[in-house]
C-alpha cells in the first residue's frame, strides 16, 4: 500500500469542545485562483452563497461524477496529455472548484458556535462525522447563511473541506477549506478550532512544517485539541521525525485517547518495526469502535498492517469488516484488491480497483490497476495500462491546482511509469522538505532509474534504518545493491522482501523473483 499520510487515513470528528482530529497552479501565473474572502458574500460564504437548495443538492449529487469526467478528461488520449496540460488545466480547474463549490463533509469541534448550529436545527460535527454528508452540507450552508458571523461553524466548514478532499480525492475543496478557516480567524483570532483546521489543512497539503506550525498554535490555545493532537503526530512523521513522532503519539494518548490517537500511535510503532504492539493496538481501537466509519477506518488499517506482512486472507478478513460497515469506503476497497490480486485472484482485483477509479482516480490505484493491465501483457492490455498511468498527470496537475505539493506521488510513478529524470527531480524536491522513510526510498528508486546506484545506496539503506517492514522498501534497496555489485546483501534484501510480502506488486515482485533467481544461479 502506498505511505499512510493525512491524505489516506482519515480520522473520526467527535462532539466536545477539546475534541477533533485530523494540489502550486498547474498553468503558471494564468491559473485561476479563487477570491479571497471579503470579496463578495458569495466567495466569503466559500460555496455558501446565493444558490437555491434545489439546484445545491443537484450539483452535489452529480459532484463525484464531475470531477472523475475533468481529471479523465485530462487524460483522454493519455499521449496527448502532456502537450495539452497548461492549457487544459485552467479549464480542469475551473469544472473542479465549481464541481466542488457545494459539498462538505467531516466535522469539528464543538464550541459556542458549533451548539449554535445544533440549535439553529443544523446538525453538529458528530453528526456530520457519523451520518450522510450531503444531509449535513445543506444543514451547515443553511445556518452560515443566517449566521455568517459564527466562527465556529465557518471552522467547522473549513474542515469538512479538508475532509472531503481527502476522503473523495477532490483537491479543488483545499481553496475553500483555506478561505473558511481564514473568516473564522478573521472573527475570532487565535480560536483553536480554525488553527487546528489550518494544520489538517497543511497537512493534507504535504505542508508538514506548516501543519507542526498550526498545530502547535492551536495546542497552546488548547492543549487537549484532538485534531491538533493528532496532526502534529502527522507531520512529525511525515518530516521523518520518529522520536518527536513517538513522544507526540503518547502525550495524544495521555490527552485525548480514542480512535483518532490510537490508529497514529499503531502507525509510528509499525515505522519502528514493531508491528505485534502496532496489531494490539489497532485491535484495541476497532472493539471500541461503534460507528460504522470507525469501524471502516479502523478495520482498513487493520488489514494494511496484515497486507504488509504478506498475511492476505487476514487483511482481506479485516476489509471484508470494513465494508460490511461501509461498503462505499475507497481505502477498504482498494486495500482488498491489492489483497486479491496478491492472493492470485487477479480477475476479482481488476475488477475492484476498475471500481475504484472509476469513482475517484488517484495515483495509488491508477498505478496498481495499470500494472494489473501491464502484467497481463496482451496488446491491449498495455494500452489500457498507458491510460492509467497519464490519469496520474492528469491528477497531479489538479491536485497542484488546489494547493497541494504531489512531489512524492509523482516521484513514485514516474520513476516505474513515466520520466525517470522528472522522477528525480520531483525526489530530489520532496527528500528537500523532509527526510521521512518514504521520500528516501522515493529518492533512492529515482537515482536508481536514471543509473545512480552509488549515491542511491544510502537513501536505500536510510528507508530500511528504522525497522519499518515494507516488502517495496527492501526490493528497491537488493536492487539497487545488486547493480553496485553487492550480490550477497542484494541476495538478502530480495529474499527478505518476498519472504515478507510475495505479492508487494503485480510487476515488481515478478523483478524481484527474476533478479534472485538470476544472484543464485551465479553463487
């Protein structure tokens, strides 16, 4: 599975007050960009404006259909695309934000502002949190329409933004996620349900030192902030930082113990390679879980960490729970196919993940589904894998759009699929921002592909340091020996990877077999 960040593992909002949790323009300087707030009521209202209520639940109904249409619009022709993008992508931009003017999803704290919401007959983070989102859009826009001054909501709003950005692949809410936490601050300085909106913000945007930098504003306002607990947990891992990682996961478990805290403190023991705690825990979290979207998140996770150790009747146990509770979650969805696809069952795997890009087409299952397509070998079939994989451009150019930085994303999929040197310096640029095990191992793989083993070797080695149990890890690492002449530690690192997770990936598990087959014949 691809690195677990802020984007992929979202986390359940609660009621109280301490409580909560937690795409550059791709045409230059002619993109457009939203207004920023003040200019008018329809753009401080962020997609609360004048529209009637008829014509909202229209356009959020067909919302999802919009944006898969413009990112496959992109796309269409796929050799095409990399000829058309600039000029394409003002228009992509535009269907998106106004594709994703309307939908809200998530919650937030619960404050003076957000009781008013519950009183004005709207419903309350935990409710947004736990039942239909589209029901909760209407309700929230409705109230900010009659309350435009209550600063809580418009956080509340902020960070459904976030929520649905991550939970429906949907960067175009990141504009507006930024322009509704920016009114809350406006009418209240310094509340910490904005700041906290802000760091989830940061971080859903790759901006990990922002989000530790709005985290920590919103934990010194209130230092039982569940959101900010847990972003900064987030971006400490995701700088690289695993002992502030650790520390951070157990004062958010002294603090604020729940679903939230317990799936990132599991997470930061599995970096560190100790996955039996990292199982207890998650196990713990899931028989406290009620809502079904706990246990969908909790459940997932579960059968990730399983899928990571190559135990896939396990993980597909675990996401056989997730979606019985809901069987619309991406994340479940996704992870069984790759377990399906891992258990030979190759057939059931295609078909889910053609499911799940057909609903949202990010990088992760673009990838999987195009190297299903690839190993399969027939003509066609590597046609269909080029289309997925300039669905990715098309993606990332979106995703720049709204504000987030897609370095990694695009340093993993060019690197196998694409411009190995735009592979490297799209490696180089995030290894730049922080040093975490995943953008190692990125750099490592990208120096690799364009013939630097000799200085891809200590990033390989880097990525493995921590103990983390990653079959992709290990195979990038033995290849890499391998070309500098290491056979015996190539040797190593191949069979551990397919010892590990025997089916880590369609094409790269078949390379692994090749190379160690071909070390042990010369031994």
């Amino acid at each position: 599975m691809p690195p677990r960040t802020t984007d992929s593992t979202p986390e359940r909002p609660d009621d109280d007050h301490a409580s909560s949790t937690a795409p550059e323009p791709c045409a230059g300087d002619d993109a457009p960009t939203p207004p920023p707030a003040g200019e008018g009521e329809a753009e401080d209202t962020a997609g609360v404006g004048a529209e009637g209520k008829e014509e909202k639940e229209d356009r959020t109904g067909a919302d999802s259909g919009q944006r898969v249409v413009a990112v496959r619009r992109a796309a269409d022709g796929g050799r095409r695309w990399r000829a058309l993008h600039l000029t394409g992508c003002a228009v992509l931009l535009a269907v998106a934000v106004t594709g994703g003017a309307i939908a809200v999803g998530g919650g937030q704290d619960r404050g003076a502002g957000v009781d008013a919401v519950s009183a004005a007959g709207a419903l309350s983070p935990g409710d947004l949190a736990r039942g239909d989102l589209d029901a909760g859009i209407a309700s929230l826009q409705k109230h900010l329409r009659a309350q435009p001054k209550d600063f809580g909501s418009w956080a509340t709003l902020g960070v459904a933004y976030v929520e649905q950005a991550r939970t429906k692949g949907d960067p175009s809410r990141y504009p507006q996620a930024q322009r509704a936490l920016k009114r809350s601050l406006g009418l209240e300085p310094g509340n910490d349900q904005a700041l906290a909106g802000q760091a989830a913000l940061a971080a859903a945007r790759h901006d990990f030192p922002g989000a530790l930098t709005h985290a920590d504003r919103a934990l010194k306002q209130n230092p039982y902030n569940e959101r900010a607990l847990c972003t900064r947990i987030d971006a400490l891992v995701e700088l690289g930082r695993y002992d502030d990682a650790a520390k951070a996961a157990d004062t958010a478990d002294d603090r604020r113990p729940g679903i939230p805290v317990f799936t990132r403190y599991a997470y930061v023991r599995e970096l560190r390679g100790d996955v039996r705690t990292a199982r207890e825990v998650l196990e713990r979290a899931l028989s406290s879980a009620h809502a079904p979207a706990d246990v969908a998140y909790v459940a997932t996770a579960l059968g990730q960490l399983a899928w990571n150790q190559g135990e896939y009747k396990t993980a597909l146990d675990h996401y056989a729970r997730a979606l019985a509770a809901d069987d619309a979650y991406l994340p479940a969805l996704e992870g069984r196919a790759r377990a399906q696809a891992a258990s030979g069952d190759r057939t059931a795997a295609v078909r889910g993940l053609e499911q799940v890009v057909a609903r949202f087409p990010l990088p992760g299952p673009l990838v999987a589904l195009g190297e299903l397509y690839e190993d399969r070998g027939a003509d066609g079939d590597r046609a269909k894998a080029g289309d997925q994989y300039a669905l990715v451009d098309a993606w990332t150019a979106l995703a720049r759009a709204g504000g987030a930085n897609t370095d990694l994303e695009t340093a993993l999929a060019a690197a196998d699929h694409g411009d190995e040197k735009e592979a490297l310096r799209a490696a180089r640029a995030e290894w730049d921002r922080r040093h975490s095990v995943h953008t190692a191992d990125a750099l490592a793989w990208a120096l690799h592909v364009n013939g630097r083993d000799e200085e891809a070797l200590p990033y390989a080695r880097r990525a493995t340091a921590t103990g983390y149990r990653n079959a992709v890890f290990l195979y990038h690492r033995g290849v890499i020996e391998r070309a500098t002449g290491d056979k015996r530690e190539a040797r190593t690192h191949l069979k551990a990877a397919l010892d590990l997770n025997p089916g880590f990936s369609p094409l790269g598990a078949r390379e692994a077999r090749t190379a160690l087959k071909d070390l042990e014949g010369n031994r």
